[in-house]
C-alpha cells in the first residue's frame, strides 16, 4: 500500500514538486534539496528528502546563535525560526516541503504514516524505550502532525510510544485522513490519555 500510494503520489504532485524547486532556486539558489540523516527500520540510516526550507548556511549560523542554538538543542526545532525564508514558511505552512520524502517510502525506507523521524543522536532520549522505536520505519505524517496541541520533546515522544504500541490499519487511515484537514488548522486528538500522562520512556 506504501509503495502504491508514493508512486501515485509523486505523478500527482510532480508539477506542484518543479514549481516549488524552481521558487526555491530563484529565492537562495541551490541546493533546493535538504537531506537529513535520520534513522530506519532496525536503527539502519538513511537521507530523508525535503524541500530546502531554510537558508543555505542554516547549521553554521545557528551555532553563532547560543541563546537559539540551546532552545534548539532541548526541542529539535524553534518558534518562528529565523532561519527559514519566505518561501519556506509557505511550504511548511502548506507541508509541501516534504513531499520529496514519498521517494523514501517509495524506496521503502518511510511508510506514509508512522513516528515521525529522528536523528541517530535523538535515539539516547527514547530511553528503553529506543530498540521498540526502531522497530517501525518513521512516517511522512503520524500523530503529532494531526494532534491538536504543540508538545515538547517528551510528549512527542510519549506520542511515538502510543502508535508503535497500537498501530493497526484503522488506525493509519484515521491518520492519513486527517492529515489534509490538520494543514489548513483542523486538528483533533487521537488519544485516549494526554500524552503528557502516557510516559516518554
């Protein structure tokens, strides 16, 4: 069903794909491809592929930032990122940044719905609870993107434990059917306990 639906995909949005590759060429020039090692079915290491968002020198001039480079360091992300471009911000808005990633399903590295993907030097957080982690291949979208609340690190976590422990087909098309609805701001909840009750590790 991955591989189906990635093929599918891709020939639906290659012209939404060049379109966007184009605007980010003229906005900041190349490369207008992001890959980010992150990590697969049974800790195996992959580049997943995303529209770059962010400007050229992203990594290096956030390291000359201490005070963003911290908050960084504790969430994987930052609010309102002064890295992103204008561009940018409307692919994320609209998630169209990661449309790329249906190659990684595709190449069966990704799964359209799953925990959403990490980086090798996150796994030391998931505690004992990172060789079940490991046991899934990440997903293009899962609970955390259609959950109605923006978590921390340890929900989000708590979130990945919660579907690795009771995915099922039903459960993936709840999710994949209320991924569209989530991007224009819809978003519900899923889960039966809070995930901040659910235990991160």
């Amino acid at each position: 069903m991955d591989v189906a639906l990635s093929l599918i995909g891709l020939i639906a949005v290659s012209p939404l794909l060049v379109a966007a590759c184009l605007g980010i060429l003229v906005e900041d020039g190349w490369p207008v491809i992001h890959r980010r090692k992150v990590l697969g079915l049974g800790g195996s290491e992959f580049k997943a592929l995303k529209l770059r968002t962010m400007r050229a020198d992203a990594d290096q001039w956030i390291v000359q930032e201490p005070a963003l480079y911290e908050q960084y360091r504790a969430h994987t992300k930052l609010d309102k990122d002064p890295r992103v471009t204008r561009l940018g911000r409307l692919l994320r808005g609209l998630h169209i940044d990661e449309l790329p990633q249906l190659v990684n399903v595709l190449a069966g590295q990704m799964s359209i719905v799953g925990p959403r993907m990490i980086h090798p030097s996150e796994l030391a957080r998931f505690g004992s609870f990172g060789t079940a982690r490991l046991s899934v291949r990440p997903g293009i979208t899962g609970l955390w993107q259609v959950s109605k609340t923006s978590y921390g690190y340890d929900e989000r976590i708590a979130l990945d434990r919660f579907y690795i422990e009771n995915h099922s087909l039903v459960l993936d098309l709840r999710i994949a059917l209320l991924t569209i609805p989530s991007i224009f701001g819809w978003r519900t909840n899923l889960l039966p306990t809070p995930p901040n009750r659910l235990g991160g590790n």
